[in-house]
C-alpha cells in the first residue's frame, strides 16, 4: 500500500495532495502545469516535498522526523516522458542497469517482445520500441511501485493502442501499484482503476 499526504510550494500555488492506493493503476488527470509531475518527483526522491508522509508498504521514505531515502534505494519504478535511455548503451545494458536479476530481466524483454533490440542503440528504434525498453528497465528493478509520467502521449495511435494493452498485461502479471500521469482523458478512462483530477496542486 502507497500512502500519500505531501505538501509542496511551487512557483504559482502550493501543491497539497493526499491519497492511498493498493495495486491498482491510479491515473493523475489534469491539465499541463497542475502538479501531476511534480507529484511524481516527490514519490521518486528526485525532490522532497516541504512537508508530509510519503509510506510504501509500511516503510517511510519522506516524512518531516527522519532523513529522505535516497531515490536509488526507494524500490521505484520511474518511466519519463521521453524515456530517458542510456544513448551511449545498447538496449540490453539500459535494462540490465540496475536489475535485480538478469535472468527475471531477460524474461521482461521475452515477455514485451524485444529480443531482437538487445545489441541495438536507442537511436536507432522507435518511439514504440522505446516505451517498451523503458518499461522492461523499469520492470527490471523489481520496483514496488511504478511511476509513468505520460510515457504515450508521443507515440501514434496504434503503438499507443499496443502499449496500452501490453501495460494493463504486465499490471495484471507482477500486481504492484501503478500511477501514471496523462491529460489525455481517454487514455485516463481505460487505464485508470481510479483517477485522481489535479488542478493547480490540489486533488478533486
């Protein structure tokens, strides 16, 4: 269980978000600029918030009474926007970085179907084939949490459609909670067990 009540001053308004979540797929909706990222960095340790609880399944990893965990040792999954591959490794050294087993990671790329990317450079492969190598780097981590931050939004529609079922697959197989941000609303109403409407820092 993920359970969330952080506080954050940005530049425009004051980011106040509280939640819990099981493993489900908990969509963050709302407009470009409301905070939905930010939330993300928070979960992810890549910035703290200025007050508040952070707790994955029992263990704290912000709070105001004790030191932040550091990112690294968080046990969380982080798919960016733009993937954010290793350009100067090959496909399988991006998701052997930071896997737990190589044997389970190599049965990530078998069941997302990109053997056949091992030895190739992520310049050279598309958008799709990206979010895939993203995804099974993130997956190899055995994270216990996972974090999508509009992974889709520049794939066209029918990778998009494909990822969308292989994401809903992997979820139903390693059953961990899953929060992705979008404000695409269709995406958002297919994808979510649950969505969470964010505007301007606050939740709905």
């Amino acid at each position: 269980m993920l359970t969330v009540d952080i506080k954050k001053t940005l530049k425009t308004f004051t980011l106040e978000l509280s939640f819990t979540m099981t493993n489900e797929v908990v969509v963050l909706f709302g407009p470009s600029g409301s905070g939905k990222t930010t939330t993300l960095q928070c979960l992810s340790g890549l910035t703290q918030p200025d007050q508040g609880l952070i707790d994955l399944n029992g263990r704290v990893l912000f709070s105001n009474r004790q030191k932040p965990v550091p990112v690294q040792k968080r046990g969380i999954g982080y798919v960016f926007q733009d993937y954010a591959l290793f350009p100067h490794m090959t496909v399988k050294k991006n998701i052997l970085y930071g896997a737990k087993n190589a044997d389970e990671a190599m049965n990530i790329v078998d069941t997302l179907g990109i053997q056949h990317l091992l030895e190739v450079y992520p310049n050279n492969i598309s958008g799709g084939e990206k979010q895939r190598v993203a995804l099974a780097r993130a997956f190899a981590t055995e994270p216990s949490l996972l974090l999508l931050d509009e992974p889709f939004s520049s794939l066209d529609e029918q990778v998009k459609q494909e990822c969308h079922r292989e994401l809903l697959r992997l979820h139903q197989k390693w059953q961990i909670p899953v929060i992705l941000v979008t404000h695409d609303y269709e995406e958002a109403e297919k994808l979510a067990d649950r969505m969470i409407h964010i505007n301007k820092g606050r939740s709905r």
